[in-house]
C-alpha cells in the first residue's frame, strides 16, 4: 500500500473548516461522504482546542467561522506552528485530514462532444483555482482580429 500524502497546514485547515469557506451545507454534500464532514467537525474542534489559548490565533478562528476566506491562511499559519512544536498533535491532525481527503466524492460523470470540420472544444472539470481555458490568438496589423 502507498504511504499516505502529507497534507500542508493550509490543506488541513481549508479542510476543517470547508463548511464556513465558500460552501454550505448542501455544497459540501455534494462533495464529500457524510462520514467525512463529521470528521470535519471532529479536526476543527481539536484544532480549536490547540489554538484557543494564543488570542491571535483564536481570534482568526473565529473569524473563519463567520466566513473570512482571508483569516484561514493565518490559521494555517497558527496551525503550522503548532505541528511543528507538537509531533503527536500533527499526527492527529494528519490522521483525521486524511480520513477526511480520502471522503471525497469522486465525479465519474461523463462528457460527450462532437466536433465537425475541424473544430475544437474543451471540456474540462475544475474543482477550485483558476482554469485557462482554450487558446488566445494575437495577429499582426494586416489579419482582423477574431471577436
């Protein structure tokens, strides 16, 4: 069997608090096994009860718990540190982030295109970031430019 992946401090921290991020409910069902949203709640209780002490930190926490996307890298930030100074704590978290990555729904749902007389398509499924999509065409002064 492969080793697990080790999971980053932002990876886990977007991870445990995946529900205030971005999401509801409804999207995060759509997206992980009910069994790995429980153990969402169950890595941001035991991150909470690490951090809770240092005011700064806690203070991010519960600015991500009302929704600031902004505050989670200073969690992640807070969260680093703390794994750094507590082996036996980062490998609680790392277990349980695991559990909740291997969750994840997987989308087998196909895409079907036909192209005719020589055209292209993309198709593409993206889940989070930045996609680039397709082609950019520059040309010079004496070819028109494509709208």
């Amino acid at each position: 069997m492969a080793d697990p992946i080790t999971l980053t401090a932002g990876a886990i921290a977007t991870l445990a608090f995946q529900e205030f991020i971005k999401s509801g409910a409804g999207e995060l069902a759509k997206k992980f096994t009910a069994e790995a949203i429980a153990k969402m709640k169950n890595l941001r209780e035991l991150i909470w009860n690490k951090l809770r002490n240092d005011p700064d930190a806690a203070s991010a926490l519960e600015s991500v718990k009302q929704g600031s996307e902004e505050e989670l890298n200073d969690v992640a930030t807070y969260l680093k540190s703390a794994m750094k100074k507590d082996p036996d704590f980062a490998s609680q978290v790392q277990a349980i982030a695991q559990e909740i990555n291997a969750g994840k729904l997987v989308d087998n749902s196909s895409m079907t295109q036909n192209n005719y007389d020589n055209a292209r398509g993309w198709q593409t499924k993206v889940e989070g970031g930045t996609a680039f999509i397709g082609e950019i065409h520059q040309y010079g002064q004496d070819k028109p430019s494509r709208p």
